[in-house]
C-alpha cells in the first residue's frame, strides 16, 4: 500500500511519489540496476521468527518475477542485515528512524525493506498503522524505505511495494458504472479491484500502460479505424505490447493477456483462468495533466454487462465485439501465431 503525504517530522517524510506523464527512455538493451537492502530488526528482547536464508529465498522470487514483468530490464541486487535496536520507540516516526539508523544502509541504496514493525504505544491509530505494509521515502538520501509487519513478510507483498517505490506505480482500479460500462458520473472505483495486476488484486504482469511509462515496452497511439497487431503482454518479444486511443478527454488502453508464466495463474471475476486463446483488457489510462482527471490513471473496465444473469466480466474474449456509444468506439480481436492478437478498433461518426 502506497501512503500519501504522510509527513514524518524527524528526519524521514514520505515523498508523495508523483505519477509520470512521460515514458522513461531507455538505452535499448539496458539494464535498470537496483541495490535494495532486506533488514531484519530485533526490537529491544525480542526474538526474530525469520532467518536470513529465508530472506534469500524471499529475494530469489522478487528478481525473477521482476526479470519477467520487465523483460529483463530490471536487476534488483539485495543484500541481508541482522540489527538490533534497545529502543521500539512510541510513534511511527521514531520506528522509522531507528530502523533507518539501526539497519544503516549504504547511500547507493535505492530501497530498505525492514521486518518487523513495533512500537511501545497505546494510540490505536500508530498502532493501526504499524499492522499495514507502507512504502515510506527518506527525503535525505532518497531511499524508499518499505515496513513490514509481521507475518506479511512474502515476496509478491515486497513486489508489490517495491514497485510503488521504485517505478512509481500506483493501484490499478475497476470502474463500475452499474449496468453501463462507463460514465463520467454514477461511478463507483474498487482499489484493489483489478485481479489481473500485482499492484492490486491479482498476482499476474502489471499493466501495458504502466510497463510503457516505465520504459518497458511499447504502445501504438490508434486514431483511425484499422486492424492493429499486438503482442501479448506476457511475451519478452520487443514488440508492441498494447493500443492506446485517445479518445478526446477518455483516453482506452488495450492489452493482450494469456496465460503464459506468471499470468497462468491469473483468475478473473467469474472465477474462469484466462482463455487459451487470450484476452483483450480495456481501461482507461491518463495522464496527471489531463483536463479532465479521476484522481487514478489506470481505470479497468467491465467490459461485459449482465446485470439480469448478475455477470460482469473485464475479459473481452476472441471474436466478441465490444461496443460502447459513451466512448464511442468497437473493439474486436482475433489471435495469431506467435502470442500475437489483431485487433480492429472502429470509431463512431
């Protein structure tokens, strides 16, 4: 979970990580390296439950998912500490501190993830806080520092923080317009609603339109009718892994999804697994510096209404058309060889 705004009156605030507007521009073929320390407190007596050993385990599993989301443009070198610390503190901001200062990182370390939290304090908000993974930033030497309490200590919960920190990715929501799939008014957001995204509820490649402002790969603007080939996002291929439709002010992303490595696993809202033959997902996706803003930049859709039969589905499968006259365009695919789908967008008017 990503905490916003929170300001730590000692030495560590948290930075209000920004969204960005832009893609990063990598080198082709290179490789964004990362030095991320997992430190393991004893506060004051207390015993750890945990052992270096697992900690390496726990780290094998991050780098080779974060190989795989990224295509292998991400290294993430961790490194293991044992402290100790004869304080807990009494509030979060001097937990914080004496982590930071106990576990000493180096100044070239992008990310400390410190286990457990504890304070000494019997305010139920600082105590509340403690339970919940956050992701904090130490305005002095940069460093994201991520707290983890105990029996949270698991790699997909240290993925998940590590990309708020690391590549500013936010919670990817759904957006439920009740029996139309959107509208600018009426709309409720879930957080944690996507179950195909890490960085919400699901465990599979986070989405083309964060994986493209990270610099991961790349999206084809559409703003003619036409049939258009993508890639399935799940493939390393440099190839394009989604659509984007401007759309004047709604602005669609569109992706590819099958149930190749991490996302064999994925299980969408009807408790169906991904079709052999893939599955288009359309979300809205803006920018910070759009006029007209929902306060989230990736938005998915559901795609399928039933209200009658009580079935709502994201999942837009092969040869089904997708029509909708608020957003004013056809959506359709039909897959190829090589994990590749075409997909003709038709406009209104």
């Amino acid at each position: 979970m990503k905490f916003k705004c929170l300001i730590i009156l000692l030495i560590l605030s948290l930075g209000c990580l920004q969204p960005l507007d832009n893609p990063q521009t990598l080198p082709e073929n290179s490789i964004q390296n990362f030095k991320i320390q997992i430190c393991l407190i004893n506060w004051k007596e207390n015993s750890l439950n945990k052992t270096t050993q697992e900690l390496i385990q726990i780290a094998e599993k991050i780098q080779k998912f974060y190989k795989e989301i990224s295509y292998e443009k991400v290294n993430l070198q961790f490194e293991y500490k044992n402290a100790q610390s004869n304080s807990t503190g009494t509030t979060v901001n001097e937990m914080l501190e004496l982590a930071y200062s106990s576990c000493n990182p180096s100044r070239d370390t992008h990310a400390l993830i410190f286990y457990p939290t504890q304070i000494n304090s019997s305010n139920e908000q600082e105590l509340g806080f403690i339970e919940s993974t956050f992701t904090h930033r130490n305005k002095i030497s940069n460093t994201d520092i991520i707290q983890v309490p105990e029996g949270k200590l698991n790699y997909l919960t240290l993925a998940h923080e590590l990309g708020h920190g690391l590549f500013n990715f936010e919670h990817p929501v759904t957006l439920h317009c009740g029996a139309k799939v959107f509208s600018e008014t009426n709309c409720e957001t879930a957080d944690y609603g996507n179950p195909f995204d890490f960085m919400s509820s699901g465990t599979g490649h986070v989405n083309a339109w964060d994986k493209y402002k990270a610099g991961w790969s790349e999206i084809k603007t559409v703003t003619e009718n036409g049939n258009y080939v993508i890639s399935a996002l799940e493939t390393k291929e440099e190839k394009i892994k989604g659509l984007r439709v401007p759309n004047s002010k709604h602005p669609l992303c569109l992706e590819y999804r099958k149930p190749i490595g991490l996302d064999q696993e994925i299980i969408d809202n009807d408790k169906q697994p991904l079709p052999e033959t893939g599955c288009l997902l359309v979300s809205l996706c803006y920018t910070e510096n759009q006029e007209y803003n929902p306060g989230h930049q990736n938005l998915l859709l559901y795609t399928d209404q039933n209200p009658e039969a009580k079935q709502e589905n994201h999942c837009i499968k092969e040869n089904e058309k997708f029509t909708d006259t608020d957003l004013g365009v056809s959506i359709e695919f039909d897959s190829l060889e090589n994990n590749q789908a075409q997909v003709t967008v038709e406009f209104e008017n």
